[in-house]
C-alpha cells in the first residue's frame, strides 16, 4: 500500500455493497489511473482519511469496475460521493483541495440524520437531490448531483443481498423470463422496506374503487392510482421503482428495453373483489410498451382460502400472495394471468405494490427448457 492510498479501501463489485451498506459514513472516491488529476487527489484522500478514522475513506477504479461507475453514472473523475447510512448526502466532481475536502466532510458530518431520513421519505431535500433551500449544514452537490440521487434509488439498494449486481443470482432468469417464465421471488427485500411500504398501504385511506367490462374481461379491484393522493412513503417508493437506475436493472433483467415511464400504483382487494384473465397488454405510444410487469405482494398473514391469488395460466398455477413476494413476467400475448375472487370472509388485506417498465415494443423470446429453480441466498427463486 502506497502513501496516497493507506487506509483507503479499495471497492469492486464483490464487495461495494457489503462495505457501504449499514456503514453510518462512508466516503468513495471514483477515480481511474490514467487521470492526472485523480492521482493529484490521492494523497489528499489519503490524509482525510488519517485525519478521520471513523470514517470509511474508499475508492473505485472507474477502469475496471465500469459496473459500479454506470450504477452511479459516474461521468467525470475523480467523483467524490459521501454517503451516511446508505443515503448519498453529497456528490462533487474534479479535484478538490485540502480544505475544500473537509469542509465537505464536515458538512455531512454535521448532517441531523433523522431529518435527513424524514426528507427522504418525503422526497424532499439534499438526500435525494430534490429542490430545496439550502440549510446551514446542508453540503453543496455542484456535479451531477441528481445522477448521484437517482442512482441511490435504485430498486437493487433495497432488494437482498443476494439479488444485487449484475453477478446476482437474477442474472440466471434472464433466460427463463425471455421465455415468458413468471419469476417469482421469494423475501425479495431488505425486511425494513418491506415493513415500511406494509405501514404505508396499511394506514392509507385514499384507495379508490375501479371496474371495468369489456368483451370477455372484467375486473373489480381499490388502487391508488392518483400520485398526488399517495401516502408519503409510497411516493418515495414510486421514485425507486421510476428511477432510471432501475429501468437499467429492469432493462438487464428482462432483455428487452424498459427506457419509458415506469408505470407505478398500489392495489387493495377487498371482498369481492377480482380481475379475470388478461395478459397486461394495453394501447400505448411506441416507445411506451408494457416490457416487463411486477407485483410485490404485502399481504400479511394471508390465508389462501380468502382467495385473492394470482393464477399463471401457462402453467395453471395458483400463487397465494405472500408477504415480501416479488412477481416479475415480460408482457406478451402468452403472459395470461388472472386475480381469483376475494372471498367474503377474508379477514386480512390483500395489498400489493404493482406496475409495469414500459420501452419500444420487444421481440418474442425462445422457449426456456431448463431448471426451475434459482439458489439465491436467503431469498428464493422459482420460475412457472
């Protein structure tokens, strides 16, 4: 280890996220070996960090881990980002000098966390980059800071470890999804988000009902569709499932392209309530096809005598919804599903967080004829 880089950690895609993710303040820098300036930073890096051991001091070589740069859309070395508790609370581009440096450090230092957290619930302030007067111990972000922001909402912050990055065990359905496979994951998120958005569409008191009757088709179902009548956490989750960060990892997932807006609501079914078959293909502009369809199931303790299940007609599979349950399926003529009926006595909520990626209309896919079954860690993968 050099001067200019003792105590700095060196991060790559094995290990980003298990280095920053729960660190209370980690500070990266993006740089590459080729760029005079970013070997002029170094050992300015490197004394920060002697000078503040608490803090994590890392860098990425943009060269070779061009993974890690696109998730952040890294687009001028050296990118210095600072994180605490996993929110990016700065992002600032080009050399910066001694004093310029902790000065920044000093501001995200000074950072009241707890509000910070309200304002990224809220969608509102220096964490996610949204306008906002500036605070006294706010830090300035004068370099891309809303790419920065967008990156940090990504779905793939939120989801398990073990289905993050582009080497996750998600990589593996990619076949099986371009086949028109229904991907369905099992405790796909970090517990907290999960509890999180539970809460949100629990205490919600905005659902509106919506039916509908065409020619062999009906559905009967409440939604929050409107995003102005959202609760505050969900229109922070509406951000991350919009986020181009995520339309990238929709785009990877999937194999086709989800660059269009994301479509984004929440669905509750009451008794009574159901949805016959349909295969979520729907008018839309050009570039705005439905690509890649989801459903994240936040039902708690749901019994599947209440109904409410979603049946994979390809397979004839019923899938009763379960708490934490991600469904992912590309949109086709052969991705029939239906919602069954909600029983009377269905004592639970049926709720769920559903969508769609939307792009330029895709291709069919080959036919998958391999395993149906996923290792992934503490979650599980099963394709139908």
């Amino acid at each position: 280890m050099s001067k200019d880089t003792a105590g700095v950690v060196e991060l790559t895609e094995h290990n980003f996220a298990s280095a920053i993710d729960g660190h209370p303040f980690a500070v990266v820098d993006f740089w590459a070996p080729s760029s005079a300036p970013c070997r002029a930073f170094a050992p300015l890096f490197a004394a920060a960090a002697a000078r503040n051991p608490d803090v994590l001091f890392a860098r990425v070589n943009t060269e070779d881990q061009k993974a890690i740069g696109a998730q952040f859309n890294i687009r001028s070395i050296p990118t210095l980002i600072i994180f605490r508790s996993n929110i990016i609370v700065c992002a600032k581009g080009g050399v910066l000098q001694a004093g310029a440096l902790e000065d920044a450090l000093r501001a995200a230092r000074a950072l009241d966390m707890e509000q910070v957290g309200r304002k990224v619930i809220s969608v509102d302030g220096v964490a996610l980059g949204a306008p906002a007067a500036p605070a006294p111990t706010a830090p300035t972000t004068d370099v891309d800071t809303q790419a920065a922001a967008d990156a940090a909402l990504s779905i793939e912050t939120y989801l398990r470890p073990s289905l993050r990055g582009p080497r996750s065990a998600l990589t593996d359905a990619l076949p099986r999804m371009t086949a028109g496979g229904l991907i369905v994951i099992r405790d796909a998120f970090e517990p907290d988000f999960a509890e999180r958005m539970h809460r949100s569409l629990d205490g919600c008191t905005t659902w509106r009902p919506y039916e509908g009757y065409e020619e062999d088709f009906s559905y009967h179902h409440h939604n929050l569709y409107i995003p102005e009548e959202y609760p505050p956490d969900l229109a922070w989750c509406s951000k991350v499932f919009s986020s181009s960060s995520t339309k990238a990892w929709a785009t990877r997932l999937s194999g086709r392209s989800c660059s269009g807006p994301a479509q984004f609501s929440a669905s509750w079914y009451l008794p009574g309530d159901y949805s016959l078959p349909h295969n979520d293909i729907a008018e839309s502009d050009e570039n705005s096809r439905r690509q890649l369809a989801y459903v994240w199931h936040l039902a708690k303790d749901w019994r599947s005598e209440w109904g409410g299940a979603l049946f994979w007609c390809a397979r004839a599979y019923y899938l009763p919804p379960v708490f934490n349950t991600l469904l992912l399926f590309n949109v086709g003529p052969s991705s029939n599903h239906f919602v069954t009926h909600i029983s009377p006595y269905a004592q639970g909520k049926r709720l769920a967080i559903n969508g769609w990626w939307t792009g330029p209309a895709a291709a069919a896919g080959a036919v998958w004829k391999g395993p149906d079954r996923i290792s992934a860690g503490n979650a599980a993968i099963e394709i139908y």
